[in-house]
C-alpha cells in the first residue's frame, strides 16, 4: 500500500523486498486517497504517484501485480471508496447497480488509462503482468443481481486491458479470470480446485494473501476480538510450503511491510501502524528474525523453481515412515514431495514435538538406504533427498537470524515549555446556522471527507443539579464523544470495535461545580474512529455509511433541538492554557533547535498523551491513542512512525496535536530505532514480540 509510508520510503523498502527474494510485488490502488471530494481529479502526487512506486519496483527487476479494485477493503477506511459515492441517488456498491458500475467503471478507465500514459503494463514493456478487479465478492451476500455483477465485473477487466492476466480473489470470479485464494491457509483452496472449480486445471494457483493479521485499539495479541494479530516466521514459512510443494505457484505476503495508517486512512478501530507483524516493521526497519527466515527460504525457492513450476502438480505427497520408539510405522500425519533427484518437501503436521523419519529415495531405490531426519512440530522442510540434507527448514530459526539488538536511542526531549503553545477548543459557534436535528457526520463533511472531527452544540434548560443527570446519543459504531456544558469538560465516551452498526452512548454525570443559569451551552465533540472496510459482504451494508449524532439526543428524558452543526474543529487562540494544564486542547510545538542526523529511523513516543490527531510540519501522521491492551499495562501503540522527509522538510520542526483527552505535551521524545547485530540471539520468534519492531 504506497500510501502508508511516503514515496521517499518507496526505494529502500523496494531494495529490500529484492534482498528478501521476491520477484514480484502487489501494489493497490486507493481510491480514497487519489480522490476525496466528487468532480476532483485524480490525485497522483506524493505517496499517491502510482506510476512512481510502479516504476521503482521496474528498475529493481520486480513484476507487479496491480489490483485496481476499486473496493480494495485492506483495513482502509470505507473500505478505499470515497465517502461522497454513499450520498449519490440510489447508489448501491458493490453490485448491480447503475450508478455504482458508472463511478466505478470510470474510476478504472482513469487508472489504466494513466497507466497506459505511462507504459508500464507488460504489453508496452513495462511491470504489470497481472491485475485484480474487485475483492472478495460472494453470490451469497447477493443472490439477485450478483452472477450479473461478476459478468460485468470480468467484460469490464477485459475491456481496460486485454494483455494482461486478470484475476478475481476469494470469492465468485468472472469467466475468464483467474480464481485467487486470500487467507491463512490456502490448502484447502488447492483441494477443492479453487472456488471455480479450475485452479491446478485450466488456472495456475495464485495466492493473493497470505494473511498476517492486524491490530484493533485496545486489544492484545492474547485477545483479539476481531480475525488474529499476526503469526510467527515459523508458521507463515509453513503455510507458504505447504502451499508451494502442492503446486502453488504464486504467493503474496499480506502484508509483507504494512506501514502507517496516515490522515484518516485507518479503517474502524484500527491502529495507526498497519500489521505489527510484518516482515517489515512500521518504521521502515526489519522485523527480524522472520525478515531473514523469510529470505533463507525465498532463496532456496527461487534456486529451485524450474522445479517446482515443471513438476505435476499433487495434492498428496508419498507415505514416509516415522519412529514410534519402537518400531517404524508408516505415518499419517508426515508425507514427502518429490520434485527431482535432488529436491524435496517433507511436511510434518504433528503439533506437539519433534518426529522422526525416514523415507527411500525413489531415484536411488536399488540402494535401499534410508534417509532419516527429524522434523520439527507444523513444518515443512526442503531437502536434497540425495544427499539427506535440510537446504531450508520452516520450523527452525536459523541462530544467526535472531542475532540482532534493536537499538532506541532519544534524540530530541520536547520538554521545553517556552517552544509550546495551548489553546482550548473554540466552542459556542454562534454564526453556525441552526437545525432542528443534528447534521450526520458524512453529510456534514462531504466537502471536506478528510475531516475526522465535528462539534454539536445547542441550548438546554433540561440540567439536574441535585442528582445526575443522562444524556443519550444515537450514533455508530467505531466512534468517540466528548461532552462540555458551558465549555467545561464533562466527560468523554468512545466504541473502538471493528465493525459498524447503531448504538446509543450514554453519559451520566453530574454537574455540581458549573454556576446556575436560565440555559446552557451543550457541546458534543464527534470523532470518527474510521468507516468499516468490509462492504456488502459478512453483514456489512452496501449503501452509505454513517458517522456522528444520528436522530434525536436526548437529555434526561427529552429531545435536544435546535443544533448547529459544524465540520471540524479548531483552538480559541484567545483562550491559551498553561502547558502543564491536563484539560483537552490544541498543543502547538514550534522549535527551529531541533539538530540531529537525517540517517536512522525516527518516532514519536507519545506515551504522555490521551487521544487525538498529530501533525508534523503539516503532514498528517493520523491517530494517536493512549489505550492500553486488555488488561495489560502497555499501550497498544505508544510510537508513531517520523518519515525523514516530512520530518526534514524545513528548518523547523512543527507539531500540532489535537487531544481530546488531554495529556503532557513536554513528555513527548523523538525516538531514533537501528538495528544490529549482536553476538548472542537476542529477537525470538514470537507474535507481538517488542523486541523486534517499535509498537
């Protein structure tokens, strides 16, 4: 995903994708992010110059499959399509529906015609041999108008770009295009033939994703509430040989470096540094030991893949014999793959401790010698059976692969008070024009869909003094409120699952130290925590998605009128608090003394603050969140990755924060992560390792 580091972080992360052994990329196209607002064009500068990244990725010998979507889902905001195609008459995504086939149709006209423009699909020498239309599309969720859809879906990929190979993944595909499989393990996948019935047939087997999990506010690696929260080197090795020595012949890494959920990118509840578990860490570095696992098998594939690729393809391999203690016994859970003389997979599906085994060599059998090896728990090894040697093993991490230390070091203290500016919010925005009910966030913003922040405010004489008093909100999931009367702080409220659907906040509080009066001023601040990704398909909706105050509010029993609604919000610079004031705010840090090296990869540690929105001399670094995991003391993420070119982009540094919650903006360090080696095994193999990567 481009846009989730910026297009100076392009070339080196494409250097190593080459030093992990790949020789292919993935690369998607987010419609949100090129274009935000209707009738605007498309945006191609920055982390969204698609014919940039795809370039880079030509120079360094790399094909590219492009999956043009436009749903591309990926734990992305409305799941990449911009909000303003919700609100157009009697739209409906995903399906066949007029207006939708239009918006899309269009959309991907102007992506393969800039793609044209800059010759880089195979058939005018350029990268791309493959291309996806849509994502994970099932006739069950549509059983009317879906068999239609995927027609005109496959007619449509055809008619943008005949030349090249075009696939549809987990799900219905179109006549004509590949079948692809998205998940954990694909084997079944493979077994069944595909979903169209023509994988190992008339289709080669391609694996889009092999899915390595990502993260929700609040929520550990021990308990998530929503799919997992990565796998370790060792079981994704696994997952991709037994894939390979079953006739795979493609697979992608998902994802293989996830980067940063900038601006308001990050789909519902969904953390600010995309897939901690990657191969590549948020900040650029890698994640260690499964970047060098990943590599040593990555290697021994590709010495081998004439192999492999010339080879039937064989859902079973042969029967080996395993050592019970006392005797051999043929196994049921260990088979071998022969591929040649010199080349094999040996699988062992045991969970619960090493096996060992032994097997004839069927191009040596008039010698009669066993070959005998120990295998570890769920792996699968590459071995020369010729010789009875490993050449790579998915279950054990090399010692040298863990010989690494990462090194923080604090470059820049912020603590300097004089370098910071506070404000309150501006609230009582008298010239805001009045409605009778609230205005729902996504129509509210539509012309400025960037806008995660909205203020509600209205007049009240409905207060309790002497017991509390209740306030109900009707809103969606995946959102946050903070509640003021007469511009104090009362409380704040938020839902972070991933997932949307109606449900009402209650606030119950008291309101014993505001003076009495004949009215109050009732302010709601509503922050969008991120749409839901999934669209049309597991339950979600295809129509428009919504956010913010919907229907009535009602205070102590009676509905709140009379509201003025307004997209954003922004500081009083007539109201300047002191720095150390905990109240939420506008913190401002302006300093022009920050000097250290522009080599290293740099974060923010932002353990002091609450929750809110940073930017780093005008950039958009997305949401930070102070909340911990379950029960755990740590935060879920506490650093947020620095590009060095936003970082670096002028003499100065400028920070601004939006907090909701409040916190201490003179805690906040610069952190400086590197990696080296070291002459012990310091980075184990493990899911949620902090060791290995800053979280």
């Amino acid at each position: 995903h481009g846009p989730r580091f910026s297009d100076k972080d392009w070339p080196e992360l494409l250097d190593k994708a080459v030093e992990q052994g790949f020789n292919a990329i993935q690369v998607y196209v987010i419609w949100n992010s090129h274009q935000q607002e209707k009738y605007q064009s498309l945006d191609w500068s920055g982390n969204n110059n698609l014919a940039k990244l795809i370039s880079l990725a030509a120079k360094r010998g790399l094909f590219v499959n492009l999956r043009l979507g436009p749903y591309v889902c990926g734990e992305w905001t409305y799941g990449a399509l911009p909000i303003y195609l919700g609100l157009e008459p009697g739209m409906e995504f995903r399906t066949y529906n007029k207006p939708w086939m239009e918006a899309m149709g269009n959309f991907s006209m102007q992506v393969t015609q800039y793609i044209r423009k800059h010759k880089l699909f195979a058939s005018q020498g350029g990268p791309i041999i493959m291309a996806q239309i849509e994502n994970e599309l099932s006739i069950a969720d549509d059983p009317i108008r879906g068999e239609a859809y995927v027609a005109w879906c496959g007619d449509l990929a055809m008619s943008l770009e005949p030349d090249i190979a075009w696939m549809m993944c987990n799900g219905e595909t179109a006549h004509g295009l590949i079948n692809s499989c998205n998940g954990q393990d694909c084997v079944t996948f493979l077994s069944s033939h595909g979903q169209n019935g023509q994988v190992l047939k008339t289709q080669p087997a391609l694996w889009t994703e092999l899915e390595g999990g990502y993260q929700i506010w609040g929520e550990s690696s021990s308990h998530p509430s929503d799919y997992f929260w990565g796998d370790s080197a060792r079981t994704q090795s696994y997952q991709a040989l037994r894939w390979f020595e079953r006739g795979g012949s493609h697979v992608n890494l998902y994802m293989w470096a996830g980067g940063s959920n900038f601006g308001p990118s990050a789909a519902a509840g969904i953390t600010q540094a995309y897939a901690f578990d990657a191969a590549i860490c948020a900040n650029g570095i890698p994640h260690e030991p499964k970047f060098d696992h990943f590599a040593a098998m990555f290697s021994v594939l590709a010495d081998h893949a004439y192999d492999l690729l010339s080879s039937p393809a064989l859902l079973n391999g042969s029967i080996v014999e395993y050592w019970n203690g006392a005797a051999w016994l043929p196994a049921s859970q260990q088979q071998i793959f022969f591929f040649s003389s010199t080349f094999a997979m040996i699988e062992s599906d045991y969970d619960q401790a090493d096996i060992t085994v032994r097997f004839i060599n069927p191009n040596f059998q008039q010698n009669n010698d066993f070959c005998i090896l120990s295998l570890a728990p769920l792996s699968v090894a590459i071995i020369n059976p010729s010789t009875c040697t490993f050449l790579f093993d998915s279950g054990r991490i090399a010692q040298s692969a863990m010989e690494y230390r990462r090194v923080d070091r604090i470059i820049a203290r912020l603590r300097d008070e004089h370098k910071w500016s506070r404000y309150k919010l501006r609230l009582n925005l008298s010239e805001t024009p009045q409605n009778i009910y609230p205005i729902e966030q996504s129509r509210l913003c539509l012309n400025n869909s960037s806008e995660q922040y909205a203020l509600y405010e209205t007049m009240t004489t409905d207060l309790f003094f002497t017991h509390l008093n209740i306030l109900t909100i009707e809103s969606e999931r995946s959102m946050a409120f903070v509640l003021y009367i007469d511009k104090q702080f009362i409380a704040a409220q938020d839902e972070h699952s991933h997932a949307e659907g109606h449900i009402n906040f209650t606030f119950t509080f008291k309101v014993g130290t505001l003076s009495k009066n004949t009215s109050y001023l009732l302010s709601i601040i509503s922050e969008n925590l991120g749409y839901h990704n999934l669209i049309g398909r597991w339950g979600a909706s295809r129509t428009m998605k919504q956010k913010g105050l919907l229907g009535s509010v009602f205070l102590n029993g009676k509905p709140l009128t009379q509201w003025r609604s307004t997209c954003g919000i922004e500081p009083d610079y007539t109201q300047a608090l002191p720095v150390h004031d905990n109240s939420p705010g506008v913190f401002s840090f302006f300093s022009s003394a920050l000097f250290f090296t522009t080599t290293g990869r740099y974060a923010l540690d932002a353990h002091a603050l609450g929750r809110g929105h940073l930017q780093i001399n005008g950039h958009d670094l997305g949401r930070f969140w102070n909340i911990t995991r379950d029960s755990e003391s740590r935060p879920t993420q506490r650093y947020y990755y620095l590009p060095q070119d936003w970082l670096f982009s002028s003499s100065v540094v400028h920070l601004t924060i939006f907090d909701a919650l409040g916190g201490d903006p003179t805690k906040l360090n610069i952190i400086q992560s590197t990696l080296h080696s070291s002459p012990t095994p310091m980075l184990p193999d493990e899911v949620d390792s902090p060791a290995s990567c800053l979280e």
